[in-house]
C-alpha cells in the first residue's frame, strides 16, 4: 500500500463519499487509488472554481467534509474565490494538494510555488505532509479540522512521493472537538436583556437557521415580541411551508442601519454582529444604532440549537407550533422583470427544491416572494466572492438527487464558473439554472450611482456593460452539453420552468431581463 | 484630485497604455479616474484570469508593464494562475487590487481576506498603500519594480478610501535598475571553457531569445561547434525566415537528459540551469550529465545580448550573417492529426504573426515545422499553470494590433479561461484560435501509462476524458460572440485556416483531432 492509498482508506473509513477533483500529474498516485481503493466518487470539474464551489454545495447539505483534488498552487489558486465563500459558510471541505517530490522541490521548477501562502487565507488549518508514513494520519487530522462543528476549511499540501512511497496502512480517526456549549449565564443575561428591552430582535445565522432552531427561535419571538432577522446571505436557510418567516437584514448599509433602528436590543444567535458588507464614504461599519444593546447568544461556533432550546425554557416559551403559511403570490402576469421572475420561481417550485441564490440585483425580488413557496432551503453566496452559484448547486445536487436544485443566476457572475454546467451535464444532474440575462454588472452601475457618477464616461462604462457582444448563454449551455432556451416573457417562463421542473436532469433557462 | 486620479496620472507619465479589469465597488474610485484622467485604454475581462494572462502577453510582446485591476482577495486569486505564468515569464506588470476602506477592515467584512498572502507567490514586490497621499508614488515604485529588466509582477493594494480621499498630485517616477551587465572574467570564464569542450552547448532564455541574441548566439556556435538550445517553454522566441534555428530542449526529462547526453559544456545565456518539469519515481531532477561543466554566462536578470556580443568579440568569431532558410513543409495532406495541423499551419502563417502555443500534446509537432516559416514570435507556456493560450493572445493582440495572432490551443487548457473570447470579439482583436479537439486531457493519460497504469480504472478514465459529453467549441465561440467552424479533414482545416488569415478579426476553428 502506498501513500495514496493509505490516505484515501482513511477517507473511506472517515465516510467521505465524493471528491470534486480536476488533478495534474502530481495527484496521478491520489487518481489511482481512487480505483484501488474504492468508496470515494470522483467528480471531475473543467476549472478548479467548480470543485471547490461544488464542495461547499455539498457540504452544506451533506454536513459532512467533501474532498478537493487541486494541482498544485496555480491549480489550487483557482479554487480560492469558492474556498472564501466556503470559509464564510462554515462549510466543512478538505482539500487535497499535490506538489512536487520533496527532492524536487529546491529545483524551483516552472510549477513550483508557496502553496501554504497562497493556502492560508481560506484555510483553518494547512499542513504539508512530510513523507509517506506520515499522509493517512495527516489526513486523519485534516478531517477532523473539517469537521468540527459547524465546518472549517482543511487544506493537505502532499508531495508526489508522499503519495507514491510505501505507508503502512490507513490511520486511525481523530475526534474532532463538539461544538462547544453555552453556558447558563449567557442563557441568563440573554433572559434579562430580551425582557428588559423594548424592541428587540434575534439576528439569526448558521445551524439557528435549520427548521427546529427556527421553529424554537418563533417561540422565543412570540414570548417576548422579539423580530426574528437573519444575515443578508446565510449559508443555509430552510424555509416555506409552515416554517416561521425571518427578515433578511438589506444589503445596502442604509437600508441595513435603518431595518434596525429601532433595535434596542440585539440577540446573536449563531452570527457575528452584523457589519457593512463595504465601507463607503461618509458611512460607517457598524450598522445596529449605537446604543443598541448587542447581546451574544452563542457564536457560529457554539451549538445554537441547544441555546436556543434552553432560551426558550427560561423564557417559559410555548413549544414551538406550526406557524400559518402565508398564501403565495398571485399567478405573476405582466413584463418579465426581477419581480416576475421571482413571483414565478416561488410559485412554482416544488416541495424541498433547494435554491441557490446567485441571482445579485436580478434575485433580489425571489427572497420575499418565497415566503410562502413549499419548504425549501435557501443557500446564498456567503463570501461575496462571484462564481459561486453553478458550482454550488452542483454540488448541492450531487449531495441530495433526489431533491430539484434551483440555480438562481446572475449572468456576470456566472461567467466566471460556467463549466459547471458540463459537471452537471455529464453527471445528469437535476439542476434547473434561471439564468439572469441583463448584461451588465448592474450593482456596479447602481455603486456608481450612489456614489454620484450618474453619467459615467466610457470607461466606467465599458466596464459595467457586458452588453457588446451579448453572451448567448443558449449557445454556451448547449455547448457543455446542458438543455437551454430563451424565454423573453413571464408566460414563457412560467411554462418553460414548469416544463423543467416536470423533468428530470441540467436544464437552463436564459431569463431576457435587459 | 484624489488617490486614484493621482495613481492614474502617474501611471500615464510613466508610459502606461492598457489596463486589463475586472473591477468591483472597492476599485470604482479608480475605475472612475480611467475616464477622468485620460491615457489608459480600459480592456475587460470576463474572469480574472483573462486580464492577468492578458496582461502577460501584453508585457511580452510591449515590452513595458501592463495593469490589472482586481477586486479584493477572492477576484485577485482569480488571476494567480496566469500570474505564476507571467512570474515566469518575466513579464512587467502592475497589479491594482482594491481592498475595504482602511476604517472597515477590522470588521471583518464578508470580502475580507488577507490579500498580501495571496498576492505574495506570484510578486516581487506587494504593498498596502496606507493613504491617499502615498497611493501615487507607490504605484511609481510598483512601475519601477516591474520595469526591471527583464521584468517583474508587482502588486499594489488600495484601500478604497486611498482611493477617494484627497491627493496633492501625481508622484515622480522612481528609476528602476538597470540589468547588470556580465562582467569580463565571466567572458573569459566562458571562453575557456568552449574552447575546451569538445561538444558544448549554448542553453538560451529571457532576452538570448530575441532576433539580435540569436544571431550573435549562432555566430559562436558556429565558431566553437556549440549547439543552440533553448528553454522547453520560452516566455518569447523569434523564429523562422533567416534566424538562426534553436531545438527545443525536450519536455518529459529522459528525453531530456537524453538530448543532452553528449553535452560537456553547458552555458547558460539568459536561463537558469533546466530542471526536470516533474518528479517522477526513480528519477532525478537534473538533466545535464553528471560530469557536463555548467558555466554562466548570464543570468536571465543580466544583459545577456551585451553578453552575448562580448564572447563573439573574444572569440573573433565572425560578425552575424543570415542563416539560411530551410524549406518549407509539403503541402501538407492525409489524416488530421497533431502532425499535419502543425504543418498545416507552419505553411499558412503569414509574415510577423505571434503564436501563442498553448497547444499541449496537439501542439508539440508544430514546433519544429515552424522552423521553416516566415519570421514570427513564438510565445510559450512559461509556468504550467494551463489556462494561459487564450488570454496571452489576447494581450499580444492588444499590444501588437498590425501583426496577425495565432492561438496554437489545447482543449482541456482553453475551457479554464475561455472567457477570454469575449474580449477578442468586443475589442475586435486579431486573433485566430485553433482549438485542438482531442476531448481529453490527453498529457494526462499518458503520464498515467508513463507511470505503469496502462489499464486506468474507471475513476482515472473518467478524471482524464472530457468525452461525455463533448464540448461543442463553435457554440461556445459562437456564445461569446467569436464566428466559429469546426474541421475534421486536413484540406478543411487548410482552406479554413487560409480564410481566416485572409481576414481580420477573432476566429476560432475547431480542428477535430480526436
């Protein structure tokens, strides 16, 4: 047994089930024990932005680590933009890099690079494996990082001979820390602050955004008039159906600060205090108003749902009860536009359809119109890094087929990972993309606006219009092998995703919005 | 005025032409001084990637630094792979990355990542800018760090409030160093040591490559019966007409080793030593001969032509003549494959084009048919991060609108960065790519059965065949608004290719080779 096979035993035993890979010749040992070793499903992507933003997918609705296979630091480097929105999910991935052999490394050939720099930024932890002996247990260790609760990014640099050279056998599992509790008296100081104010609020992120932690958290709210808020881009959100409806904080930082200020009081329940997702000019960072009480309830890091639940008991809560579906939109009619779009997604999708939401100012309208849709679960782009929509549903497929994925789209941001769409193709995939076509970086032309550019000149314009040439999206789905057409009405959307939601398998659907 | 009029100002006194973007809310202060501050041709990219590699086959054929400008830490890791590229390359650029307001970067916005980490592999020089009067004259000393010869990447990180706030005015430039010039004891050094050996070699690289450099080189080789060798991936080589003929040092290292199995005297002219590209078991990274001298004459940071035409006037060997031209390929017919796309295109190519070979396998035999063709530029794959061919032809194209550009491109390669085509089509640029259609990683396969696994399992076939489904590379093309044709004859791909020469603007033909 060598390296390789070792590590991938450990994997294995682990209950690692599917690695997103696109390897080089440095991962060839890692290739074929894959073969040798069976269990592990390899997933290939065309760009590395499509594995690593596939794992997070996975991840968050597996809630255990998927595995990356990168080539080396160039390799890697592509898979950093989907790792920071991974590491802003709490996601549990491990990362698997090859490099050169050990004694190949100090002749600084053309693909040499500093791997763990360039590593670092998106990963709780990073280790390059010393020698063959030492890989399984590395990897023992990398999961164990990855799995602790809620999930952190794990990334193992191991050189060629480390995979090839002799290992005994695969390594013993280590333990990974539980999620640490909350003790009685933030439980108690969170009582006495929810009673005391007048206008409270609980601000919601993580595992309190799952359907009991929810349901819990709308006991809570009930008993003490709290509002129930999530953060502008939660990792993972159930929704629909008779779970309880939380307000999205806005994004904008003004429309942020002025959702909260009448908060006298607010509760972190599994989420940082909320914070300006850019600095302006003339603004600040903090939103809440400044003599809001911020009072944490339990970190991302610490078990929320028990915080919750033992909230609920101090406050002498009712049980949770179903709380009443509000009715959905009205059948949408009138011109195709974010609004449209997002009435007809919600009143068409179908009972647990997961929705990816990468739709940026073209999505906007979807989120409140879903309220009412059937339960589903929500998974929004964490880290603001663009790309992350088709792979993450990709992943988010692979790790629940019997579930509809909903890619909800914006164009520009799709043009950085659309190879996603050949996975999904060559995997039959049941991924239904709404392709948001507006052409154009419309939230850097709304950021110009408000930053009172309101003529731009041909730069500024060149560099927010994608509108010269017009992307076919048609043409490129159809060339990776995925199902597409062009709908430029509402009625057309409505029978064209009702069509693609009677299917099976990738479909896209260019939504003309501009 | 503020920072970034002030950095842009600077940026045009120092000679700067193009900035490729792709730009986000931290860099619209900047974006917004490309039109007030006139001077900079703004070019976008759909994906990072396509600006960096862009930017590495500007600075190749320009000779001057091109800028980028990236948003934040996840858009910059985008670019890292064709910076690696470029890093090896040599090439003079000048990365721009806007990161928060120095104010919100403690609240550890969602965007927030540690850019200086990321940007450090791939740059000489990275810096924070601290203020908006310090953001021209740091960008002056990012000019004059890229602008040693032969060239450098270096990163400059702005803070979006650098970029507002007030500044007095654009700084004055710094000078950069000038290369060092060899001295006369390495002359004699190498002087000696030719004349000893009895079978030495010239090993050319960096600016030994350009047209002057190559006819001194061949003036001493045919004076000491040295051979002229160059690097395996040369950032840029002129060929073809009368310039001297250079063989290729081999790719995989036993061919390597092989081809220099004879050499006693290695002198190194602008390279450093070759290394093998990979480790591989039971192997080595050197590839001279044990007992082979290996002398410097310059390094490819020194004036190598200086140095070069220094050992001609030691050596009084004759004052450079014209080579003679070898004869062109037949034309060439029978079966598509490698072979005849290689000649095929050799034949066609017209005076002064720039070849950007990202052909992979389907590109090797092209080489040396090459040899024969009109004068053109030949422009390599300098690091191995692949991904490169496409944006590299996009930049020379930019740089040298009068001379015809050909994208020598492997598929597996091309689907990383095949945004870049949208860029072609929207700048009109004039290019013709031909995409080599094996639908496979085919590098891959073969390092697999160099490895003994001549029967690859299901998991190593299906992570190196891109087969199911196919791209369909004229949609794709056609997608981004690039006229597109498939060819599966070697007489299609002759009377296509010809079109294509005969015309001006982006082509892509498909040349089926498997």
């Amino acid at each position: 047994m060598n390296g390789a096979e070792a590590l991938l035993r450990t994997a294995v035993s682990a209950g690692a089930e599917v690695c997103f890979a696109n390897p080089g010749t440095t991962e060839l040992p890692l290739v074929a024990a894959l073969d040798s070793v069976p269990g592990v499903r390899a997933v290939l992507g065309l760009f590395e932005g499509v594995c690593t933003g596939a794992a997070d997918g996975y991840a968050r609705m597996r809630g255990r680590p998927a595995l990356t296979l990168l080539h080396l630091g160039p390799g890697f480097a592509n898979g950093i933009a989907n790792l920071h929105n991974a590491r802003r999910a709490r996601s549990p991935i491990v990362n698997l890099i090859g490099d050169h052999a050990t004694w190949h490394l100090a002749s600084d050939a053309p693909l040499t690079s500093d791997i763990e720099s360039l590593a670092r930024p998106v990963s709780a932890w990073v280790h390059t494996c010393r020698s063959s002996a030492e890989l399984a247990s590395d990897f023992a260790t990398a999961w164990a990082v990855a799995s602790t609760r809620p999930g952190r990014v794990a990334t193992l640099i191991a050189p060629s001979d480390c995979q090839w050279n002799d290992a005994e056998g695969p390594a013993k599992m280590v333990a990974s820390e539980p999620a640490a509790t909350v003790d009685d008296a933030k439980i108690a100081a969170t009582v006495e602050e929810l009673t005391r104010a007048s206008r409270p609020a609980l601000f919601l992120g993580a595992r309190a955004l799952r359907a009991d932690a929810l349901r819990t958290a709308w006991s809570i709210a009930s008993a003490t008039g709290a509002r129930l808020l999530c953060e502008t881009f939660p990792a993972r959100l159930e929704r629909g159906a008779d779970l309880p409806n939380v307000e999205r904080l806005p994004y904008f930082p003004d429309q942020a600060a002025a959702s909260l200020a009448n908060v006298d009081a607010l509760v972190l329940v599994g989420a940082r205090e909320p914070v300006a997702f850019f600095g302006y000019e003339d603004a600040t960072s903090r939103l809440p108003p400044k003599d809001a009480k911020i009072v944490t309830l339990s970190s991302p890091e610490e078990n929320c749902e028990d915080a919750l639940a033992a909230l609920r008991e101090a406050l002498h809560a009712p049980r949770p009860a179903a709380s009443k579906a509000p009715d959905l939109p009205e059948r949408p009619t009138g011109p195709l536009n974010p609004s449209t779009l997002g009435a007809v997604l919600a009143t068409l999708q179908p009972e647990g359809a997961i929705v990816v939401d990468e739709g940026a100012t073209s999505g906007l309208p979807y989120f409140n119109a879903a309220t009412a849709a059937p339960a589903h679960t929500y998974l929004a782009l964490t880290g603001g890094a663009i790309g992350q929509g088709l792979p993450c549903a990709t992943g988010a497929a692979i790790a629940c087929p019997d579930r509809k994925v909903v890619a909800l789209q914006a164009d520009g941001s799709a043009l950085y990972t659309m190879q996603a769409l050949w996975t999904q193709a060559r995997e039959g995939l049941d991924v239904v993309t709404l392709l948001c076509a507006n052409h154009s970086y419309r939230i850097l032309q709304i950021e110009l606006a408000r930053a009172g550019i309101s003529e731009p000149g041909a730069a500024a314009r060149s560099l927010t219009d994608l509108s010269q040439p017009r992307v076919d999206w048609v043409a490129l789905a159809s060339g990776f092998g995925v199902p597409a057409s062009r709908v430029d009405t509402t009625e057309a959307l409505r029978s064209t995703l009702g069509a693609a939601f009677a299917e099976r398998g990738p479909r896209l659907i260019e939504v003309a919005l501009g």
